[in-house]
C-alpha cells in the first residue's frame, strides 16, 4: 500500500503486525523512557491504551478507519508518548495515596460508598496528570507537540456530549478535556448551558495550576484544592446514584494507568518555584510550533478564557480545522519515515526467506557432497572413505539468560557496539525543521527560525555476518572449555542484536560433529550458555573439514563482509587417519580458499605458554596471519577486540 492512501480495518491490523512499524515506534519508545528500563510494547486495533508500568499498551481507536499511515503512524507515537511519561513522571505511592485518601475523606465526612469515591477520586487524578505528563513530555521533545495535538483533536471529536442525563459523568470528563486541551467537550454547552458554572470555573482555575507543576506533590495541592471546591456538587451528583451502580462512564478517557504503575520521580521533583501560567494545558501552548501549525491553536487557547468568545465560537469547526493543519503539518516531514518503514518490511521478508533456510540446513546436500569427495579423495591412499560422516547436530535446550559478570560484560560491550555502529552514521543535510538537534545552529532560534535539526542515516552497505568455530576436542576440558564458551556468550548476548552471528563447535568421535550451539537467525535466550551446561569436551578434531563447512555457510550469506573465527587449543588430529603435514597442508589450503572468496578468517590459539610456544610455528604454518595466541582467561579480550575492529572498518 502507497503512502498517503486511506486504510481500513484490515490496512490497520496490517500496520499493527509491520515488522518496521513496530521496530520504529519501540525505538521512539526507548528514546523519551527516561527510566531506561526494558520494557515490551503491544499493538492492537481498539481496546485500551495504557501502561501497568512494566509495559505499554497501545489500542488504536477505531475511529482512525479511513486515514492515513502518516495519520496513523503519527497517533500512535502520541499515544506511545503519553504512555511512556506516566513511567517517566507518575509516581505510585503518591498517585495511589491521592485515590485512598479522596475515597476515605468522602467515605468519613459523607458514608459515601468506597468503590464509587475511588473511581471519582483515580479519574480526578488520572485526568490532571494526563495533562501534567504531556506538558513535560512537550517541553522535554518538543518533536512530539504535532502528534500530541492531532491526537487530542480526533479524540474530542469522537466524543461528543450526547444528552444531559449524566451530569455527574459529563462534568467530570471536562476535567480532562480542560487539563490536556483547556477547553470543554464538544456539546458541553450544549446540553448544559451554564448549570454548573461555578463548578466548571473551579476546574478551569485548579485544573490549569495543577497541570503546570512540574512536581507531582504540588500537583496534588491543586488536585485537592479543585476536589475542596466541587466537593458540594460532588456529593450531591453521587447521592443521586443507585448503590449498585458502576461508573462505566468514567471510562471514556483513552488513556488508564494500571493498577502496577511504580517509579519515583526524576529531575522534576527537585524543581525550584512553579512560575504558573492559567493558559498552558498539555501540548496546546507551545510557542515554537505556533509557527509550523498555523494560528488554529491561538485560537483555541484564547476562547479557553473568553467565556463570551466560546458560547458563540463553533469549537469544533477550530478542532476539524487544527486536524486538517496537523495533517498538512504532518505529511511535509513524515512521509520519508513510512516509505522507509515499507522498504524495511520488504527486506525483512527477504531475510525471514533466508533465516528459514539456514534453520531447515545449514548447507544444502550437493554442498556436504562435495566436500565429502575432497575428503575420500584426500584420504584413497589409506583406503578410507567417508559417506555421510559428518553429523550436524541441532540443540533445543531449556532456555538459559546471561546473569552476574556475563550480563554486565555483555551490556558494556553491547553499548560499545551501538556506539560503534551510530558512529558509521552518514550526516546529510542540514537546516530541517525535524531530526537531530544541530548545536551549531541553536542561534537560530532567537530569530524565530526553527530548522536548527540534521538528519543521520545509517551506511547499509556496512553489513556484517560472523561465523565462531569453536575446537570441542578432549585437550579442550576443563578451564578452556568454559572459558571459550564464556566469550561466546557475552558476544552472542552483545552482537546478535546488531548483526548475523552463528556459533558451532567442531570435533570427531564415531564421526565428523558440526555442533550448532546459535544459528545465523537465533536471538531469544543464551545460546552458549545452554550448551555449556549441557555438553563438555571430547574426541578428536579435523579442523579442516569443520573450517571448510563454515567456510561454505558463509558463502551461501548475502552480508558484504564476512568474518570466521576459529577458538582452538591445538593441531588437528585424529587417529591413524588425520595429523601431521597431510593434516596441516588440509588446513591452510582450506584458509587459502576461503580468503580467496573473500571472507576473512581470524584463529584465536589459547592455552600456556609453553603450549602456545611449542605449536606457534605449525599455526603459522596453517593460517599464514591473523593469528592471535593468548591465555584461556584472555580469550574473551581477543574475540571482542576483532570483533569491534571489523566493525569499525
């Protein structure tokens, strides 16, 4: 589907399951979760939009049939946005203690029944804090003020006031309608006229200071002050209820704060002296969009204080028209960012194409042949012939996760790498109004001209795939044994998120074993860790044939840079069949062709060093350069260290 083509309900299921889609809008998650927590974020066509703290929930309104990707794309980061400030500024106690204080002040002074005070009471907070929260997440990404207004737009025109007969209900919702865009719901007035003026001042005056804290506790104060203010009304619109009756009205609101939400505050709660405007409510006052958006938006702030103004100004011919600029708005800067998203999704079926293919094979039969007849060719003198030797061997163990010293190792190198990676980044041109901010054109700004941002894009052609082949021969027990697979792991926890890694340990008993500890395609859980639990070392080895295996798995990959590392402890060998000249001539013919097709190979040889000494010459020999000799304990150092220098080239 083009961009800028209208979607249905089945277009929007589509969008919600887009790999690149959901890869985008988690990026833009990661970005403004100031707690840095990994958290999951879920897609789905309707349903509520909320976070339990852990994770974010997102249901796009039904409404939304009939716009746009661009459109939806954009409502979706808002919602995202919103979500993700209750996780950066909303604190549990201090939110849950508003609702447990309101019910009981309501359920001493008045023997009002608990359930109903404390759906008025999380409805009254949960309604001033969404305003509070999307001012913050303004005024700290500023990018998000267009996708917070379009949002707000849709939602109030989806839910007018339909009658008067839930004055409780209705007056309530004003209290979020003023808190995130300071006016009333679309037909407030309509049905209500000026009932309850008294009281839709007071949510005008409290709902305005409180949503302009930048503290959560002074937040509260005002909370209070508009809860003391209405409380006359409040009691007498729920003395009307039925006992039994649920306020399911409450929830018309998109967004709830689930029952788990936790944190503590961040830099905010430390802030000086509030300097209160009566205007500001959530993203609708924003001086640097002011420009971008159109004059939609100043009108709207100013009916909110205008009482004669906003009897006679049709708001919702202001809200349709700050739709229509949002979406002009919109489509200027957002249309290269779903194009994107569209091509990303076409590569990645390609690549779940491929990924299928290696966990069917690792090498298709002819090739397995081929090598099969080097070897009985190799080995005629000694009468020996292979057929079907070579046993690839394929694990499902219970998943294992890197903990202790292999978690942190991991996580440090894991932000090397990205750093690494943001570093191949190609800066084009500069002076937009969207992208990175350009700190040498932040000057700009006391000019009015805000197109002080750059984009970046990331060098494609910088791909890489690698390829650890790991000696499991008997000379391997023990310390080496885990100290090789310790290394993979934290490379395996660290690279798999960045590029294509496979990891196979190679020995001979009854037969040739290729072990596939991580497939090209495998990332849920710790591979190598599973397998050290599970296995240990034994047998012989013919480095040959396990080099020239991968060596054919490499060619088969599509990246433009490959790179096989071999961990081994010593010469190739086993009994009577496979060792001396024959066996190390095997070998580097092996390297020879494989560097000739172009992949670079690296041996990493390990042990004491009298070991390493005595059988420095004979790897030489074998792999001619790119040999690196170190202690077991240092196996991890040298695997990172050629790791992040390919990276780097």
């Amino acid at each position: 589907m083009n961009s800028l083509e209208v979607m249905g309900r089945k277009d929007i299921i589509k969008f919600c399951d887009s790999y690149s889609i959901n890869k985008k809008l988690k990026f833009f998650a990661n970005l403004i979760d100031e707690k840095m927590q990994q958290f999951s974020l879920f897609l789905k066509v309707g349903g509520s939009t909320y976070t339990d703290f852990k994770d974010v929930f997102i249901g796009i309104p039904e409404y939304m049939e009939g716009e746009t990707k661009e459109v939806l794309f954009s409502i979706c980061k808002a919602l995202i946005g919103h979500e993700v400030s209750h996780k950066n500024y909303t604190p549990k106690e201090k939110y849950g203690g508003f609702i447990e204080e309101f019910s009981l002040h309501f359920k001493d002074k008045y023997k009002l029944g608990k359930n109903k005070t404390k759906e008025v009471g999380a409805f009254i907070i949960n309604s001033i804090e969404d305003g509070r929260i999307e001012r913050l997440l303004s005024l700290n990404y500023p990018g998000i003020i267009s996708d917070l207004i379009l949002m707000r737009g849709f939602w109030w025109r989806e839910q007018p006031i339909k009658d008067n007969n839930n004055e409780l209900f209705d007056t309530l919702f004003c209290i979020t309608t003023i808190a995130t865009m300071g006016i009333l719901p679309e037909d407030y007035i309509k049905h209500y006229n000026y009932t309850n003026e008294n009281v839709i001042n007071n949510i005008k005056l409290y709902c305005s200071k409180a949503v302009n804290c930048n503290s959560f506790s002074d937040c509260l104060k005002y909370a209070w002050e508009l809860v003391y203010s209405i409380e006359d009304w409040l009691v007498a619109e729920l003395l009307k209820l039925p006992e039994q009756e649920d306020l399911i009205d409450l929830n018309k609101g998109f967004s709830k704060i689930g029952e788990n939400i936790d944190g503590s505050m961040n830099k905010y709660e430390e802030c000086e002296e509030e300097n209160i405007e009566n205007n500001i409510h959530g993203a609708f006052k924003s001086d640097d969009k002011k420009q971008e958006l159109g004059e939609s938006t100043d009108k709207l702030e100013s009916s909110t204080n205008d009482e004669n103004r906003a009897n006679n100004f049709d708001l919702k011919e202001l809200v349709d028209k700050i739709i229509d600029e949002s979406k002009d708005f919109l489509y200027k800067e957002s249309n290269s960012a779903i194009i994107q998203a569209e091509k990303e999704d076409i590569l990645k079926k390609e690549k779940d194409k491929k990924d299928e293919l290696d966990a069917k094979d690792s090498l298709s039969q002819e090739k397995m042949k081929d090598i099969e007849n080097y070897y009985n060719e190799l080995f005629k003198d000694k009468h020996f012939r292979f057929k079907d030797n070579l046993n690839v061997i394929n694990y499902n163990y219970e998943k294992v996760s890197a903990t202790g010293d292999i978690l942190i190792e991991s996580k440090k190198l894991k932000k090397e790498l990205s750093k690494i990676i943001i570093d191949q980044v190609k800066i084009n041109p500069k002076n937009k109004k969207r992208g990175l901010l350009d700190t040498n054109a932040i000057w700009k700004i006391q000019n009015k001209q805000y197109d002080i941002f750059k984009k970046r894009y990331y060098d494609n052609k910088k791909n890489h795939v690698f390829y650890v082949l790991v000696d499991g021969s008997g000379s391997m027990t023990g310390e080496k044994f885990k100290e090789a697979y310790k290394a993979t792991a934290i490379l395996e926890e660290a690279l798999s998120e960045f590029v294509a890694l496979k990891i196979a340990q190679f020995n001979v008993t009854d037969n040739i074993n290729h072990h596939i500890i991580k497939n090209f395609n495998e990332k849920k859980s710790n591979k190598s860790l599973a397998f050290l639990k599970n296995n240990k070392a034994e047998g012989c080895n013919m480095d040959g044939y396990s080099i020239r295996v991968a060596l054919e798995e490499l060619k088969e990959r599509n990246e433009d840079k490959k790179i096989l590392i071999i961990l081994s402890d010593g010469l190739p060998y086993v009994n009577g069949l496979y060792g001396d000249k024959l066996a190390l001539d095997d070998v580097k013919c092996a390297i020879r062709d494989g560097r000739r097709d172009g992949i670079l190979i690296f041996n990493i040889m390990f042990g004491s060093k009298k070991e390493r000494e005595s059988l420095a010459n004979k790897f030489l020999y074998m792999y001619e350069k790119s040999i690196v000799s170190c202690e077991p304990y240092k196996i991890l150092t040298e695997l990172l260290r050629i790791a992040k220098r390919e990276l780097l080239k």
